[in-house]
C-alpha cells in the first residue's frame, strides 16, 4: 500500500538498496563486481557495504536518459517537492545543468543575456553552443567587494537593445547569499517571450521554510539549476534540473542533457538525491528553522567581536534579500586578508570556510551543521582575532605571503571578475568589454603562448578564474587588460588559487593566434 503523503517514497532508492542485496554473479560494468575487486586501502576508509551499491544500468534500476521506471517516479517526486513541472536528475552537478540549459536553449550565433560574474559552466556552455554573450555588469557593493545580482532596468535595457536574444540567464542567489529582484526580472524576460535561465546552485533550500528567499520558479524561472549537494543531504556532484512553463523545449532540454552527462552515472549519487528530495520534503521546515537559528547565533556572536563585521540584508541595488543561512565576515579591517585568514582557521583552529576572498570568508551553514560547529565557528574568529592582537598591528597584513593588506585597492571584485572603479568607490560604466570573439570561435581558434607582459590586448585562449568559486576573469575571446592581470596576480600573492590557466605561476598565457 502506498503511503499517505508521496514525499514518504524513495523509489530509486529501495531499488538500489534492493539490488544491492540480491545475491548473484555478476558480469557486467564496474570491474570490481560489487566491491569483491576493490582494493584493501579503499575498503578500510569506506567500508564494504557503499561498493556493493555501485551498481550500472540494470533493468531493475532504469535509465537516467530514457527514465520509465524507478528514476522516473524519483524525478517526479522530485518536481512536486520543488515546485517544478518537469525535474531532471544531474550526476555531472550543476556545471552539466547550466551548460544544457543555454545549449537547449541558443544555437550557434544566438545571443543570451547574462551577467558577467557567470559560472564558468555558462562560458562551458556557450563554447558548446556556440551562442553570442550579451553580458550586463551585476551592481557592485565597494564596501564588501562583492557583486549583488544585475537589476531589471539592466535587464530591460540589455533586451531593449538585444531583442532578439533567445534566452536570459541570472545567478540567485550569488555565492555570497545575495538575491535580486528576480520576479521583476522574469516579468521582463517574459514580454519578449523568452525564457529566464536561473542558476541557483546554491539555493535549493528556498522552497522549504518561508523566512528563506523566494525560490526562482516561485519568482517566475522556467528553468532553474540546483546544487543539491551545496545546502541539502546529497552527494557531492548531485544536482537537479527544474522546469515550469512551455518556454523550455523538454525533449530538446532531454537531448541537451545526454551530450553533458556521463552514460554511465553513478547511482550512489542519483539515490542521494531521492533521499535528499524526501529528506527535505518530508522535514524541510523543522531543519530549515534549526538552521535558521544556528546561523543566527553565528551572526549574533561574530558581530560582537572587534575587527570583525558580517554581511546583512543591505537596502542597494541589486539586493532585495540575502539567504540569512550564508555567513560573510570581513576581516580586512583586522588589518589581513581573508585568504590569510582562511589559512591561519583551517590549519590552527579547525575551522574551514567555504570561500576566503580577499576581504572576507564566507561559510555555509546547512542542515547538516551542529551547535557545537557554530561554537567552534565563533571560538576560531575569538582566537584569531586575539592572536592577531586586535588586527591592527604593522605585519598583520603579511600574514601568508606578505601580501598587501587590501590588494583590491586599485581594482575591485566583482564576484570574482573585476570591474573598474573610479576613485570614489562607484562602479565605473566601462563594465566589461564585449568578447571580440565569441566563445566558441576562440577556443577553437590556433594560439599561441606568450610572456605575461606580451599578452595585454591581446585576445585570451583561455577559461581562467579563482577557484572557488569559479567565476571567470578572462574567457576565451576577451581582450585581456593588464587590470585582469594584475588581479589575478594579487590573487596568488594573496594565496588565492587559479585555474584554467596552463602556467599556474602566471608567467605566460596562450592567446588567440593573430
């Protein structure tokens, strides 16, 4: 008999748990037949059990790419919890949603709207499709060099001199916890007839406690991308793909998907996510409110320590709401960075942040923290505070490299691309230019490597950004500046990371042959 309430089932994942132990020999994919072949070291730090559950495409377990059975009724769990018509399960995580959404979306030479601190799953996905990018600058906040969302006037404007744009994409919430207007922005999207594209990686949790922003298919998305792993119960790389409305083409969206996802996906992570789904479905607003409330502890505390200050609801364009279970601490007026910072609480205190920028630390605080971490939490910014003593002494900003203490004096972040910014702190108007080439045409076009100081001006051949949270600073096709490069060096200096770059000293760059 079924349950009273659906959101009880967990059908992919009785049928994993059932196949798991149905005793048989077995001759198929992976090599190590159920864990019998797996090796000893990986045994003792995993246990036996998680191997006999890794399991391919048996006909009890159904297909993720023609779904009919078990997989299917998960996925349409699924959509009921989350307030979706259609929902697609992602073992490639959000990066492989992103990049299906704009191929399903644009073809070669389309245009899409879209902000210019995107992922770089979004350029990912327009060298895949080969579509045009229209980039509108988000609104920047230079007292906590962080990007809030792009505005609908920016939004209205792009459409207004682009009509013909085939899709716009927005990131909700950013990395940071910052929403914007998004339902005005859906409006607008909407009277080209057009649909909103929305990255929400990092709020799958909005739908289940009402003091949490508005999720983006309640706020008008027709197409939203979830990192379940990011703030609910799932594996690491489990995401989900949701559809609302008839402005998304689903059987074109189900071919988008088989080019990024892998033929053989796992289900340890595709059970993950029926189980996150019921999880949150079942007990979304109790643990939410728990979380809620840690969060606000943090907040309370670290407030109150001296030298420090923490991200809040700030009435400025582009900031209409923050997600109050994601914690931003400043600490540059401690006199060090937040890379400094990052390293002194990971490798002293036994804290870790989620993403040290070069003036703040942000931390997730999901379900799965406790009192005791947010305890911990508060401890580590008292004794780092109290070690620095006060923060405001002559080499506090040399901490980890001796860097400068405020490296992003004379360029901000934007998210983690840069905006030029006048002497009084505004946004400069400059934004970014406009790649030369699309995407798509530079990456597949000859380069070359030169020398750091030979590349300025020149057309970039390569994906680079910090990582996390994996923002670009160059794409493929961009000129590059010497303020983008002497970002990305202040960046290593800090202690920061870079990827994409095939010299990770920065020493030289390859760029589009001329």
């Amino acid at each position: 008999m079924s349950p009273a309430n659906p959101q009880q089932q967990t059908p992919l994942l009785d049928a994993l748990r059932d196949r798991t132990n149905h005793h048989h020999s077995p001759f198929y994919a992976p090599g190590h037949k159920r864990g019998q072949g797996i090796s000893g070291p990986l045994v003792d730090l995993f246990g036996a059990a998680v191997f006999r559950s890794d399991l391919p495409e048996l006909p009890e377990l159904d297909n993720l790419f023609n779904p009919e059975g078990v997989i299917a009724e998960a996925q349409n769990l699924a959509a009921s919890a989350f307030g979706a018509e259609h929902t697609r399960f992602l073992a490639n995580g959000s990066t492989c949603g992103i990049m299906a959404a704009i191929v399903a979306t644009c073809g070669p030479g389309d245009k899409i709207i879209l902000p210019r601190n995107i992922h770089q799953s979004a350029i990912s996905g327009l060298i895949l499709s080969g579509a045009i990018p229209i980039f509108v600058n988000p609104e920047y906040n230079p007292d906590w060099d962080i990007a809030n969302s792009i505005t609908p006037e920016a939004a209205a404007a792009a459409l207004k001199q682009h009509p013909d744009a085939k899709a716009v994409m927005v990131v909700y919430p950013t990395y940071h916890g910052v929403c914007g207007d998004l339902r005005a922005i859906a409006k607008i999207t909407h009277q080209y007839n057009i649909p909103l594209l929305v990255d929400e990686a990092h709020g799958a949790h909005f739908n289940f406690h009402p003091d949490l922003p508005e999720p983006a298919l309640s706020a008008g998305a027709d197409l939203t991308v979830q990192s379940i792993h990011k703030t609910l119960g799932a594996m690491t790389q489990a995401s989900m793909l949701h559809v609302k409305g008839d402005r998304i083409d689903i059987k074109k969206l189900n071919r988008a998907l088989q080019l990024v996802q892998s033929t053989s996906p796992s289900y340890l992570l595709l059970a993950s996510l029926d189980a996150a789904r019921q999880q949150i479905a079942l007990h979304g607003k109790e643990l939410m409110m728990q979380t809620l409330d840690l969060a606000a502890k943090a907040r309370s505390h670290i407030s109150q320590i001296p030298g420090l200050s923490v991200l809040e609801p700030l009435n400025t364009p582009g900031f209409v709401a923050l997600d109050r279970t994601r914690l931003t601490v400043k600490v540059s007026d401690l006199g060090i960075t937040g890379f400094a910072a990052d390293e002194i609480l990971h490798s002293q205190l036994a804290v870790t942040a989620e993403l040290p920028m070069p003036q703040h630390l942000t931390f997730i605080i999901s379900l799965g923290n406790t009192a005791s971490d947010i305890d911990n939490l508060v401890k580590g910014f008292q004794n780092l505070t109290h070690n620095l003593g006060g923060g405001h002494g002559d080499d506090a900003g040399t901490t980890g490299g001796g860097q400068d203490a405020h490296p992003t004096r004379k360029f901000t972040l934007c998210g983690t691309g840069i905006l030029p910014v006048l002497e009084n702190g505004a946004r400069s108007l400059l934004g970014f230019p406009t790649p030369s080439l699309c995407p798509r045409e530079a990456f597949f076009s000859p380069a070359e490597t030169v020398g750091i100081d030979q590349a300025v001006d020149r057309l970039s051949a390569e994906l680079i950004c910090p990582y996390p949270p994996g923002i670009p600073v160059l794409m493929p096709g961009e000129i590059i500046t010497s303020q983008a490069l002497d970002y990305l060096q202040h960046i290593l200096a800090a202690g920061g990371k870079i990827t994409g770059c095939s010299d990770p000293r920065l020493q030289t760059l390859r760029v589009v042959r001329k």
